[in-house]
C-alpha cells in the first residue's frame, strides 16, 4: 500500500465486526427479535451500498445507528460511502465511531489510518498502524508502517522494520527501493546507490532496475559511473526504448548533443517504446523554448524519423509547434493543414491554426478554416469573433456583422464582449451608422466604465462629426488622468478642446503628444498644424504638414497644405 493512495476496504461481514451488549432487562426472545431487526435492516442498506445507491443506503444506515447505537459496523460503512464521495471530514468521523465502538477489529483501524494518511496526518495513522503490528504481526501491515515512519522521517524506525522484514523475505524489491528512497532522503548517497546494486543482485534479469541505478547516479553527479550502467545496459538490451531514451537525456544534461540525438532517434525507432512514449519525447522539448531554441532543427530531424512509422495528427501538429517557435509562419501554416486533414474534433488544434494563418493577415484562409472549424464546434463564440475580424477586412461587412451577433447569441465572458462590439462599433462608424456604432460603446462601457481605450476612440469619434462634444470631452479627461504620459489619449483631449474652441489649451496637450513619441505621427501633426493656424503661425503649420508629407504620401493634406502656404504669402 502506497502512502499517496487511499484503499476503501468495503466489508459486508455483518458477524465479527458488530458487537452485541446484552441488556439484563431483555430477554433472549426480545434479543434475538433486535438481532434480527438489525440485521435485516443492516443487510438491506449494505445491498443498496453495494449497488451504489448511495442516498437510499445512507439513510438505511442511519436508521440503523439510530435504533442500534452501539452496533460499529454501520458506522464502518457510512464512512466507507462518504470516503467514496470525497467528503472526508465525514468519512473520519463515522470511522473514528466504528473504531471506538470496536477497538479489536484491525480492518477498522487499517481504514481509518488510511483516511488520517489521505489528510496526510501521519502520526495519527501510524498510533494506529502500531497497534495493527502488535495484533497481526504480518508482512504487509510492517511494510505498511516502515512506509508511514519515512514519511515522517523516522528513517530509523523504518528502516529497522525493512530489516525485520528483510530476515524474512529476502530479496523484496519495495524494501530495496524504500530503502533506497530513506537513505536518499538522510543525504546518505552511497547506502542509496548500495541498494539499488542489490537490487541489481537480486533481479539481474530486470533491466529496468539499471535504468533506476543509472539515472540516481546521474542525480547525485556520479556521471563516470552513470555512463558505464547505461553502456552496460543497452549492450544487454540494445533495443531497449526506455533505456536509450534515459540515455539521450543523461547526455544532454551533459551538453553533448550529438551523442543525445543519437540515442533519441534509436529510441524513436525502437518498438517496445509506444507512440505516446514517442511523442511525448517531441512534446517535452517544444515545451522548452531554450532548448527548442539551440536545437530546433535537430528536433525536426527526430519527427523526420517518427513520421516514417507514426501517422498521427500530433506529429505534424508538432511540427507546427516547432515552425512557430522558430517564427517560421508559413511552415507552420503547412504543417496545421495536415494536422487538420487526419484530425477535426481537436478545438485547440483549429484555434492555433486559424491564429496563425490571422497573424500571417490570410484572411480568406482563416475565413475557411473558421467555417470548417464551426461545423465541427459550432458553439465557439471566439472563432465567430475572428472570422468577423477577417471578413471585415475582406469587405464583408454583412457576413462579419452576422458572425459577431451569432458570437454575442453565445455564453461569452466580458472581454470577449467587448471585442465584439467594439468590433461592430467600428463597422457600423465606416458605413456611416453613427447611432449605433454609438450604441455599441455605450454597450462597452456599461460593461466596463473605464476602459481607456474606448473612451478614447469613442471621444475622438465623436470629436470628428463634431457632436457631444462636452460628453467626449469627459470621455476623454479620464484617459489623461489615468495615463497622462499616453501620446494617444493627449492628442485626442487636445483635439477635443479644439474642437470646443480652447485652442490655447488645445496647444498644450497636443505638443505633450508630441513630446511623448508622437512626433512622427501623422494625424497629430496635422491637428498641431491647424492648431498653429488658428493661432496665426503659419510657418510652423506648414512646417508640421511637411513633415507629413515625408512621413505617409497617403495622408490627404496636399490640397490643404497648398491653400494655407496662399493664405500665408
């Protein structure tokens, strides 16, 4: 019995583990009708326990303690139930009754030292599990009691009753290795290393016990001695899958690569190591970005190899993995595609793809996967959002506005909510329907008041058609108060107070724009040249707009420039 497993012991002995008080006012006929009725009701809630009618042999249970307190067994049996439900504290508490009740049955106490172990509450199994020994004094209760002292770190105590145990089985495997396991944690490395060699000794047919030896001695920077177990091993077993592939990795904690993908690609073709064991070698290295980082070709390399023996979807989803840790995008892209072709019910799988093929901006590639992706998962609102996203860029209005509303009939958290209809709200401010583009960040900001950014793009949107000018300008005083170093949100207050006539202040927030990093921007150098204007300073409007016709040939501020340099002449 391990310590980090609880074993429910169900007995349906009804004789030895109930005892019977006799009262003296009862005669033997009223005792033996209460017999009877016990255990016909006792044997009617252990049928139903055993069926796993839970509810129904709880309270046949019950009723049992009720008319027969004294009786243990029906506690016993309640708390095996509520062991098997997980409610603990209940399990403990009808165990504790059942063993108070009968303290001489061994298979109580053995239960509820099981349930203190499970707590992890050690001392109180082990009072327990100590007067088990004293009462069946047999192999498995001792070992059972060696393993509780060690968890305790009463290594001595454990390890004299392995020894006890020993003189009486020789060559037990659990005692070599929870000797092993003691002598490890009391720092006494040699003893450890002497316990696996006699596991060696007693089981040289057992290879697995040389890779437990090999991989210890690894552990503990034994590397001289680490090596010559591993050779020793694979020239016995040269096919052995697990061995070479602990071999491989005791190279790379080494840093010698070339001999570790050496033995990782043996082991990838041995056939007693399964496809899981296989891919999960793939697997463990695409989690480690350094790794993948140094040796990203040679993993590619490996999954050449598997993928001449194992057709499975992961091996290629691997490859994709690899492709985008290497920020090879488009390899990847490949790679999801035949991913996809021999598997279609992983979700996971067709949001990476679809992501991927997003930020590659194939928008009509990531239109078909997220329609092949909804038939499969039709219930996924953060797909109908990139789609929409895709479709918008692709001019389908209609369709994008159609997905977003099927992602929004959907249970979707807040933020998906808000992507979605600040989504809408921009699609409907393009095609010029003002109100409910409108609509639609009032819907944000009841959801979420300060949002910086959609007070910002809302308050500036409002600033260009020149309308509630004072609402947008609250909007917007929020997003300097919480981040007044932001380029953005400055030229946009500025731009407001502009529009509201301040020009003065305008001024001031928009060189603040400026003088955080938006100085090469278009758009705002623009509102400081009409700034300027107003002002009467011309050259330096001319000056900033200039500057825009260097930066971005598309800005349309010729026409504009032209009638300003007239005016100043």
């Amino acid at each position: 019995m391990k310590a980090n497993k609880l074993y429910i012991l169900l007995l349906v002995v009804i004789g030895i583990s109930c005892s019977t008080v006799k009262k003296v006012s009862r005669t033997e006929e009223e005792e033996s009708y209460l017999n009877t009725q016990y255990y016909r009701l006792f044997i009617d809630a252990t049928k139903h326990a055993l069926f796993g009618n839970n509810t129904t042999a709880i309270s046949m249970y019950s009723a049992c303690i009720s008319q027969f307190p004294e009786r243990a067994a029906p506690y016993y049996q309640l708390s095996s139930i509520y062991l098997r439900e997980n409610d603990i504290e209940k399990a403990r508490e009808y165990a504790i009754k059942a063993e108070n009740l009968n303290d001489s049955n061994i298979w109580y106490k053995a239960h509820l030292a099981n349930i203190y172990q499970y707590e992890n509450n050690y001392d109180s199994a082990i009072v327990l599990y100590e007067e088990i020994v004293r009462e069946k004094d047999d192999l498995e209760t001792k070992y059972n009691l060696a393993l509780l002292y060690s968890q305790i770190h009463k290594n001595q105590q454990a390890l004299d009753l392995l020894n006890e145990l020993e003189d009486e089985i020789k060559g037990n495997r659990r005692i070599y290795l929870m000797r092993h396991n003691i002598f490890h944690n009391m720092g006494k490395y040699d003893s450890a290393i002497y316990e696996l060699e006699s596991l060696i000794k007693y089981f040289p047919e057992d290879m697995s016990n040389y890779g437990i030896l090999a991989e210890y001695l690894s552990e503990v920077g034994k590397n001289k001695y680490a090596k010559k177990v591993y050779y020793d091993l694979i020239q016995q077993d040269s096919v052995n899958g697990l061995a070479l592939l602990s071999f491989a990795d005791f190279y790379i904690k080494n840093n010698k690569a070339d001999s570790a993908f050496m033995y990782y690609e043996k082991a990838i073709c041995c056939s007693d190591l399964d496809k899981e064991d296989k891919i999960s070698i793939i697997i463990g290295f695409i989690g480690n970005k350094i790794f993948l980082e140094k040796y990203g070709e040679r993993v590619i390399k490996l999954l050449d190899v598997m993928n001449k023996t194992e057709n499975d979807f992961r091996v290629y989803a691997s490859y994709a993995d690899i492709y985008i840790k290497l920020q090879e995008y488009e390899k990847a892209c490949q790679y999801f595609d035949t991913a996809l072709y021999y598997e279609k019910n992983n979700l996971l799988l067709w949001e990476q793809a679809i992501l991927v093929n997003n930020y590659l901006g194939k928008n009509e590639k990531v239109v078909q996967l997220a329609e092949e992706a909804l038939n499969v998962f039709p219930n996924q609102a953060n797909i109908y959002v990139i789609k929409a996203y895709s479709e918008r860029e692709l001019k389908n209005d209609d369709m994008a506005i159609k997905d977003i509303q099927n992602a929004l009939n959907l249970k979707v958290d807040s933020d998906l909510k808000i992507q979605s209809y600040n989504l809408l709200a921009e699609i409907y401010r393009e095609n010029n329907l003002h109100n409910k583009s409108d609509s639609c960040f009032e819907l944000i900001l009841d959801i979420d008041p300060e949002n910086l950014m959609i007070r910002n793009n809302y308050g500036y949107y409002l600033s260009l058609r020149k309308v509630r000018l004072e609402f947008a300008l609250g909007l917007s005083k929020l997003t300097i108060e919480k981040d007044p170093d932001n380029a953005t949100y400055l030229d946009t207050y500025g731009w407001i107070l502009f529009q509201l006539g301040d020009i003065k202040e305008a001024k001031k927030y928009i060189e603040a724009s400026i003088r955080n990093g938006a100085y090469n921007n278009a758009e705002v150098l623009y509102h400081y040249g009409e700034i300027m204007i107003q002002l009467g300073k011309c050259n330096e409007a001319i000056e900033a707009w200039e500057k825009i016709l260097e930066l971005d040939e598309g800005f349309d501020i010729k026409e504009r420039l032209e009638s300003v340099r007239k005016i100043c002449e």
